[in-house]
C-alpha cells in the first residue's frame, strides 16, 4: 500500500512538472533561437529556442569549451562580485577559498538568421516589474519576483543576509535588505530575486533641477536558486 502511494505522488509531482507553461504569449516573431552574450558580442551561447507559437525549449551546453580560456578570464568576475555587488560588505562576505569564478549571463536575447538582434526577454513573475528593470532608478518597484542567469565555475552554497545602503538625499537613505538561500550548482543557475517589501523614496529628478519624485523602492528581497526553469516565471518579451 505504501508503495502504491509513493507510486501516485511520484506521478502527480511528473505530472506537474510537464505542465509548467514556459511560452511567452501573443509571441510575434517565428521560430527564433535563445541567446546569451554572457562573454561578448563575439561569443554567443545558444541556450535553446523558442517556436512559432512562443514555446520555449531549453538546451543549455554542459560546459564552455567552445570559449577560449582568455576570453574566459576577461568575462567572469569573482564569485562575491557576481553575486553580492549590490552588497555594502560583498568582499568581507566571502574567504578566499570560496571565492571561486562566475559571470552574469545577461538577458536573454532572440536571434534569427535574418536578425541576430530580435528581441530580449525579461523573466518575472508581475509585469509591472519589466518598467522598473529597465529604469530601477525612476520607475516604482512593486512586490514580486525577477530572475536573472548565473553561470557557476563551481559548485556554491551560501545562507546569511547582507545590506545595501545608498545615500539618496540629506534626509534620506535607501536601504535594502538582501535574505540568501543559494545552492548553485557549476554550470547555468537561475536565481530568484523576490521582493517582499517596498518602501516610498523622494527621489531627484533626472529631467528637472529642484524637482523630486517620489518613487518605491524594494526594502526586503530573498534571494533563491535552482538549475530547473522556475514554475512561476512569465516570459515578456521585447522586440526590435
């Protein structure tokens, strides 16, 4: 009977899996291929593709042997840069030994024949978050997840907080509060950056002299990782 039980579970959970939906809707372009120019423009990683009808289809290369190793050298950072650069203490956060290599892949691109340059895509959970991606600085951020691709030299694991602290004016500091909980695997990583709390800021205005808006800006984000598409992502696209 026990066995019979684990059996169902086990099924439902494949099941669930199968149906994560990852498309993006009312996709306009055709069939396109899902680039990263994670170490330049002149080194392009095709990740998987995306169909007609905006299925996406992932393929990420088990290594990156088709980078040279210097290209290598001039793209990835250390490990509490790649990570922790929004941190106040991100090179006190890490010892030495396990300050090991990474890069940020960068958005996703869509790239065909005719036009390398389709489009980019931005993974989020609301959105409402893509305008604030775009202009963290003069657009309001709201509550909810983005998510961005790492890629690991090495196996990594780390839980702890850090802050981030930015001097907006004399009477007014931002502060954010990053909660981790990564255990990154070598190879591409998906991290999520959920916003659990947003505060209002006066900001100064880019266009006006003496002119300040006021602007939301996150207070509380918990960061998270896994190698496996996340469920909740929805895929908006951009197209050029």
């Amino acid at each position: 009977m026990k066995k019979s039980v684990m059996f169902l579970v086990a099924c439902a959970f494949q099941f669930g899996m199968a149906q994560t939906n990852n498309t993006v809707e009312d996709f306009p372009l055709r069939a396109t291929d899902l680039v990263l120019f994670s170490f330049g423009m002149d080194n392009p990683l095709t990740i998987g593709t995306i169909s007609d009808s905006g299925e996406i289809a992932f393929n990420f290369p088990k290594d990156l042997n088709a980078i040279t190793d210097d290209v290598k050298a001039n793209f990835m950072s250390d490990t509490a840069f790649t990570l922790f650069s929004k941190c106040d203490n991100s090179y006190d956060m890490l010892s030495e030994d396990e300050n090991g290599k990474a890069v940020n892949a960068g958005q996703i691109s869509l790239s065909t024949k005719e036009n390398p340059y389709s489009g980019l895509l931005s993974m989020v959970t609301d959105e409402a978050l893509v305008p604030w991606l775009e202009d963290t600085y003069s657009n309001n951020a709201v509550t909810g997840s983005y998510f961005e691709l790492v890629y690991m030299e090495s196996d990594f694991n780390y839980q702890g907080e850090c802050t981030s602290t930015v001097s907006n004016t004399e009477n007014d500091t931002i502060i954010t509060t990053y909660s981790y909980d990564l255990q990154l695997k070598a190879g591409f990583n998906f991290i999520e950056y959920k916003i659990k709390s947003v505060l209002e800021h006066t900001i100064p205005s880019m266009y006006e002299e003496g002119v300040f808006d006021n602007i939301m800006k996150p207070s509380k984000i918990k960061v998270t990782s896994t190698q496996s598409v996340p469920p909740t992502i929805k895929w908006i696209g951009k197209y050029f």
